[in-house]
C-alpha cells in the first residue's frame, strides 16, 4: 500500500512541474515576441495615420522624400531636388516621418 502512494504522489509532482514549465515558457514567448510585436505594431499605425503633406519620410528602402499627396491606403513621395521623380507608395513602406513644423 505504502509503495502506491509514494509512486502516485511522485507522479503528480512531476505533472505539476510540466504545467510549471509549460506556464513559464508561454510567458516567456508572450514578454519577448508577442508583446513588442503588438507595441511595435501599434507605433507604425499611429506613425501612418499622423501623416501629412509635406511631411519627410524615410522609406524602407533608405531613400529620403517629401508627401506630395495621401490617398486612403498610399502616398505618393517626391525625391531629390529635381521635383521630377514622384512614386507612388503603400503607406507601410514608410519606416520614419518627420514632421514639416518640427523646427
């Protein structure tokens, strides 16, 4: 009788250091990928809707150019000095905007 409590308890000792280990793990996926996906994603939305004509922007792409017009889902960007080479973008392109009044 003494043999199967100690083998039962044993058990579910290591069941409830599974469930630790497996609580742990989550909340450690959550704190280092979930949530500063959802900040990162959150700051990109509120960068995108902020946006205004004349504004300068950074593209992915590492090219430097000024809002010339803003639809609903893309903007179209003007580059070098020329005033020339106007593409049209998707407003997720952009990585940074700097603001036309920010001096």
């Amino acid at each position: 009788m003494g043999m199967l409590l100690t083998s039962a308890t044993a058990g579910s000792g290591a069941g409830i250091v599974m469930v630790v280990y497996v609580v742990l793990i989550g909340a450690f996926v959550y704190f280092m990928m979930i949530r500063p996906q959802k900040k990162e994603q959150k700051r990109m939305s509120a960068m995108v809707s902020s946006m205004e004509i004349g504004d300068s922007v950074l593209t992915n792409s590492g090219f430097y150019g000024i809002i010339i017009d803003i639809t609903d889902d893309t903007i179209i960007v003007e580059f070098g000095n020329n005033k020339n080479c106007r593409i049209p973008m998707q407003k997720t392109a952009i990585a940074q905007v700097e603001k036309a009044n920010a001096e």
